[in-house]
C-alpha cells in the first residue's frame, strides 16, 4: 500500500486539487442561485421571468 501511495502521491494531490476546486466553484454558483445573483441579462426575455427576482411581500 505504501509503494502505490508514494508512487501515485503527485497525481492524488492534483486529483484533490481539482476535486477542491470544483467544489468551490459548484458551492459559488449554488450560493448565488439561491441569493438571485445568477441571471446576467435583462429579464423582459427570460425564460425564468418573475421567478429569480420575486416579489418580497413585507
């Protein structure tokens, strides 16, 4: 077990690097979706027209 660890050490670093890396990028797009930060364009046009940016009733 220990030959295979250090043989593959490089390749388990850079394989759990990117693993890290698409986590924070999947967290960052969740994060914005649920805060309504995601949509980039103009809303007269959008599929999704009146469900991103809802109406707070207070």
């Amino acid at each position: 077990m220990s030959e295979w660890l250090s043989a593959n050490i490089g390749n388990i670093i850079v394989t759990a690097l990117i693993l890290l890396a698409v986590f924070f990028a999947v967290r960052s797009i969740v994060r914005a979706k649920k805060s309504g930060k995601s949509c980039g364009c103009g809303c007269q046009n959008c599929a999704m027209q009146g469900k991103c940016h809802e109406k707070k009733e207070h």
